[in-house]
C-alpha cells in the first residue's frame, strides 16, 4: 500500500491565503463552478470549451499552482516533467484516472485528486437506460417512426426481449456497479459479478448478488454484460474475440466505463454474426470517433459519453474540485487523494 506521509503539502508548497491559489482549468465548466473558483482562487479558464492542444497544455502548466483536467486531456509523464515548479496539485475534474501517470505525478511530488461519487447515479441510470433500450428494440423502434415506416401495431412485430428474470453479469462491483445491481434488481434481474475481490456477503445480500470468480464464468452465464473497470493495463481489452466467443448466443454488452475495456473490432464482428444481440454504448477507444459499423447496426445504441452529463452530477463534482483545492491550499490532506497503486 502507498504511503501517504510524503505527498503531505508542507508550507512551501502551497498559498494559504484564500485568492492566491493560481489555477488552470483545461475545459469550460458550469458557471456556477467557474464563478466559485473566481471568488477564491487565481483562475485561468478555458472560455472557448475546446480541447487544449499539447502546446497550450504545457503553457498552462508553467505558472499555476493547480491544474484541473477532465477525461480528454493526457497528462502523461512527458507533460508532468514538462510543467511548472510551482505546480503540486492535479485536482481531476471525474472519478477516472486513467488519462493521469499517476507514478509520474507522485515521482514529481504532485498531488492528485478526483472525483468519486460524484457521477455514480447518473452512470447507473444511464446504464439501465442502455439495457432497457437494447432489449426492447428501442433505436430500432424511434428509426421506423422517424423513417414513416410505422404501419400501425401487430401481434409479432418488433418483439425485444423482457429484463425480468436475465442474468445480468457486472464486471466491476465498486460504487457505479453496485448502484446498476440496485437498479436491475428493481426490473428482477438474478445479479452475477466478477470483481478483484469478493464483496463482504452482507453487501452480496442487500444486492440479491452472485459472486463468480473468474470473467469467464460471468460472460458464460450472463445475458446481459455491463462493464463498470478502469483502463489499466490489466483491463485493456478484457473483452476480447475469446470472450466474446465465450458469451451466450444472443447475449448483450453494454459499456458505460471506458473504450478501451473492449475489443472494438471482434465485439463489431460479433454484432454482425448476430451472435450478439445488441450493444449499449457510452465510450469508445478512440473518442470522438465512432465506427460507422456501430452507427449503422440495428441494435446498437450509441451515445456521445453522456453518463455524467447531468447538470447536477457535474456541479457536484465542480463542488468536490475546489473542496479539494482549498483543503490542499490549507495545508490539508484531501479527502479525495488518489494514490498510485490504488485504482
């Protein structure tokens, strides 16, 4: 386990006096958050909303005290060496790190912060919102209706598949997977997951959930996979041709975590042999791209990383943002630290 006793900040490391903390945010967020960090810090803001090119990344870097990235920046170990003594805190702007070298982060002396929590129900209901949607047929459904192709209701016609008594496999129990167990229970789903380590059996209980030992396992008895991991090297591409072979015929993937959990090529030539059903998806490895293949299959919902996308989700995680900062420009460990090791 990290030891956290030296990434405390000591004096020389940080403003105390609240204004003089120099921020730099890399995106435009809510006003309500931007004007916040107007009042108590130095703030450099991205009015424009656009993605930072490297070269205006590493400019903002060289005199803040604090950078706040989201998910579309890489802050890698070549920028981190790059950026400014004075900066000695990363304060995320998400729950995910994966876009951050933590290693490099803490090799240099500089915090790291996120978010967790902050989106946990709106990714869950996001998630159920793409399993009712691929087992009822409903991108194919809004098509007709938008094409005039409607003839009117018939006995055999667009027939989905109901949720109530479907395996629904969650790989990755931690908050968002518990949140989506808690949701498909409610529509009388059997719960299976696959997690590193086995949940304490009061918690499997509350969540009517099955613990399976091995992804394997899961994906052959499930009817319903959602992924809920983080991109890591152990996770990059998990599910793969052989898993995906591995899975019941006309079974269903949804991924609400990260593109790069899946083999977007063998899960494409599953949905097109129809060994796939449908496919629920949020993120892609390489974003803002999406395969045409995916746009065009009947029964695949694709969505432009909506999950966190809630007025409400995205202050509250501004609201931690600055808590974080102001903890850290006090002296303060932050109660949201991330520490290498530990994602």
């Amino acid at each position: 386990m990290p030891d956290r006793s030296d990434m405390t900040p000591s004096s020389t490391e940080t403003r105390r006096v609240t204004g003089t903390v120099r921020v730099g945010v890399t995106r435009h967020l809510l006003p309500s958050v931007e004007n916040r960090m107007g009042e108590l810090f130095d703030v450099r803001l991205n009015r424009e909303d656009r993605t930072l090119s490297r070269e205006e990344l590493v400019a903002l870097t060289q005199d803040i005290d604090v950078l706040v990235p989201t998910v579309t920046d890489h802050i890698d170990a070549d920028l981190i060496a790059k950026a400014g003594p004075s900066m000695k805190l990363i304060a995320n702007f998400g729950a995910g790190t994966d876009h951050i070298d933590l290693k490099a982060a803490r090799a240099r002396g500089i915090m790291v912060t996120n978010t967790p929590s902050a989106f946990t129900e709106d990714t869950a209901d996001m998630t159920l919102a793409l399993i009712i949607g691929v087992m009822r047929r409903m991108r194919e459904g809004t098509r007709i209706i938008h094409h005039g192709q409607w003839t009117g209701w018939a006995p055999s016609a667009m027939l989905g598949r109901k949720m109530g008594g479907k395996v629904l496999g969650i790989v990755g129990m931690g908050r968002i997977g518990q949140a989506v167990a808690h949701r498909a229970r409610a529509f009388g789903m059997r719960i299976v997951y696959h997690n590193r380590h086995r949940l304490p059996e009061a918690v499997e209980r509350m969540l009517g959930a099955e613990y399976e030992e091995t992804l394997a396992g899961l994906l052959a008895n499930a009817d319903v996979v959602t992924l809920h991991c983080p991109a890591t090297e152990s996770t990059h591409n998990m599910i793969d041709a052989a898993g995906l072979a591995t899975m019941k015929q006309g079974s269903v993937l949804v991924n609400t975590a990260r593109g790069e959990l899946v083999d977007y090529e063998a899960m494409i030539a599953a949905l097109e042999s129809g060994h796939l059903w449908g496919a629920g998806l949020d993120v892609y490895p390489e974003e803002p791209k999406v395969d045409p293949r995916l746009i065009a299959h009947r029964n695949v919902i694709t969505q432009p990383h909506l999950c966190s996308a809630t007025e409400e989700g995205r202050e509250a995680s501004g609201g931690r943002v600055i808590a974080s900062i102001r903890s850290w420009a006090d002296g303060h460990r932050p109660l949201d630290q991330v520490l290498e090791g530990w994602v």
